[in-house]
C-alpha cells in the first residue's frame, strides 16, 4: 500500500457466509499403538434437498448448483488459543445426496503429533459459496449434512474411517541380527556399514577426525499390503525399506586460514541413518506441526 | 551411503569446488585445541538425538 511502485489495489470484501459445524471425534484407543496410518476419511451423509426447494432455486439460479464443503482441523492450545489448518476441501451438487467422502489424514497426523493426553480430534466442516463474485448461487444454503448427536449411531451420522496398517507385519524390525546374514527375503532392518575415511585418498591430511564410522544401511524387503489396498490407493508404490531417520556426522579437517593450518569442525548431514522403515513412495508425508 | 556422497557434502558444507593440497609435514606439526575437540564431541553426542527425516 505504501510502496511507491504499485498502485494502490482496492479489494472488496465479499461477505461468503457459510454455515458450519464442529465434529469432535474420540480418538483414543482407536489408533493401535503399533500401526501405520495409511488413511483417514471422513463420511458425511448430504440429506436431499425438498423438491419445492430446488424449483425455486433452479428458477433463481438456472446455472449454479454447486457448493463448496471444506474441512479444517481446529486446535485448541493449552492456553485457550486456538488455530487451524485447512485439509480437504470439495464441491458437491444440491441434486446429490447421500455419503460424501472427504480425505481427513492429515488432520489425524497433525493430531498424533500432539502431547499425550490428547484431547479428541476437532474437525470444523464448513459450507460455503461455490466462489465469490456476483453470479454465485446460494446453493450452499440448500446443503445440508446430518449432524453428530449426542447419543450418537443416529442414521447418516458423520463417520470417521481409519485405515491402518499393522507394523508387525508390514514394518521394519529394527536392527538387523549382526548373527545372521541378511538372506534374500528377510524383514527390512538396519544393518552395520563401517565408511573407513582413512582409506579415502582424498581424505589423507585433510580428515583429522574421525578415521572412520558406523554409517549403517537399511536391507531386506517389505511386506506389501493387501490387494484391497493397493485397489484403494492406486497412486500408492510398492512399500520400500528406507532409511526414515538420519543423523548428521561432526569431522575435524585442516583448513588453510591466515597462511597456517587450522583445525575445524564441520558437521555432514545425513550421514548416518537412525532409523529403517518401510515406506511406499508417494505416501503422504506428514507435515511437521508447528510448535 | 557412497565415497562420493561424503566428499561432495564435505565440499559443499566447506564451499569448496575442489579438496584442497594439504602438505603432509604441516599436518604432523598440527595439534587439535581442546575447544575444538570440544566441539566435536558436543556434535558427535547430539547426533545420537537430533534425527533428521530421511525420504
């Protein structure tokens, strides 16, 4: 607004009121502590619009028959404060009714990175305008989703779906026994690799420390879902043994400053892995929750 | 985990284009501080903690 370089942009602001409700969903012990999350889908029955309805609509707005349903996860701090992320958001027509799927993942992982106890998981469904602007329709108001109830297993009632994989058998098992050799088809694990720098020609009076390291490397094959599974999630890989935690690597060199020698530490980013784990390539990455 | 995946990250973690001549006789002489060695050991030990995530 200040700069001397860009006209001043007038926006207007469009009011899009939306109607919106709040879902709380218990989630302990639903999650097995040994499982993988794959994917979390949140199912909301759309009742049907009354007929009446939809005349008087379609006479209104013969063009514009879509709504905009958005789910964002809601947390609340410790200290009352409140923010939220945006998660899944999709249209759906007033001449539909029925389940609606939307893809609540993220929202459980960003849950499962909150200290325990955790409170239940709070997901804000919002309906809104299908967009901004003076054609748009009040389709939004027509859309309606049956609500959570208080006792709860009323019919159409929201549904959270999990779906999870169980780690004992299709994850890694840690380090790898350093008695018994990795054979063809063993479990995915983590096994010893020695990197010696003194045999590195390059390293010769450079490296001072250290002489060499454990650097580890993650072997074996994983157990791939079953077929129902990859049907689901065709964008989904084979599950790999990867190296899912890696750590840095401090070494001393001589470094030429002020025309002598001087030693110094410099720190090699992943150059040790922490931890295998079987991992399919693109599957989501959890994004890390801000503090 | 290659010869040439360590050299090109001490290269790059040094903004170097290339490993530099060090004469052997300087190298002998050198003695490393202890705040250096400080240092490193401090690395060494939070390494066990600080986990990075891989792919």
């Amino acid at each position: 607004r200040f700069s001397q370089n860009f006209r001043e942009v007038v926006g207007r602001f469009l009011a899009s009121e939306a109607s919106s409700h709040l879902l709380v969903f218990d989630m302990e012990q639903r999650l097995p502590p040994h499982s993988e999350l794959v994917q979390a889908v949140l199912r909301l029955f759309q009742e049907p619009v009354p007929r009446a309805a939809l005349r008087r609509h379609e006479r209104l707005f013969p063009r514009s028959d879509r709504a905009r349903v958005t789910v964002q996860w809601l947390h609340v701090r410790d200290d009352g404060s409140n923010r939220t992320a945006l998660i899944d958001s999709r249209l759906v027509s007033i001449h539909e009714s029925g389940w609606k799927a939307l893809d609540v993942t993220e929202a459980v992982n960003f849950w499962q990175q909150l200290r325990s106890p955790r409170p239940p998981l709070l997901l804000q469904v919002s309906v809104q305008r299908e967009h901004l602007g003076p054609l748009a329709s009040s389709a939004h108001r027509l859309v309606r989703f049956a609500p959570q109830g208080p006792s709860g297993g009323r019919q159409g009632e929201p549904q959270l779906e999990l779906h999870t994989l169980d780690l004992r058998d299709y994850g890694a098992q840690g380090n790898c026994d350093p008695k018994a050799p990795v054979t063809k088809g063993a479990r995915c694990c983590r096994q010893e690799m020695y990197i010696d720098l003194q045999g590195m020609k390059w390293a010769e009076n450079w490296v001072l420390e250290p002489p060499g390291f454990l650097a580890y490397e993650c072997v074996g094959t994983c157990q791939q879902p079953p077929e129902s599974l990859n049907f689901k999630w065709p964008f989904l890989g084979p599950r790999q043994c990867v190296a899912s935690e890696t750590t840095s690597l401090p070494v001393i060199v001589s470094i030429q400053e002020g025309g002598r020698l001087q030693p110094q530490v410099v720190s090699l980013p992943n150059m040790r892995v922490q931890t295998c784990s079987c991992a399919s390539d693109g599957a989501l990455v959890p994004r890390k929750l801000e503090p | 985990l290659t010869e040439e995946q360590i050299l090109d990250s001490l290269l790059q973690q040094l903004h170097l284009s290339e490993v530099p001549i060090v004469d052997k006789a300087a190298v002998e002489g050198l003695v490393i501080p202890a705040h250096v060695r400080a240092q490193y050991v401090a690395l060494l030990q939070r390494g066990h903690g600080a986990r990075s995530r891989g792919k």
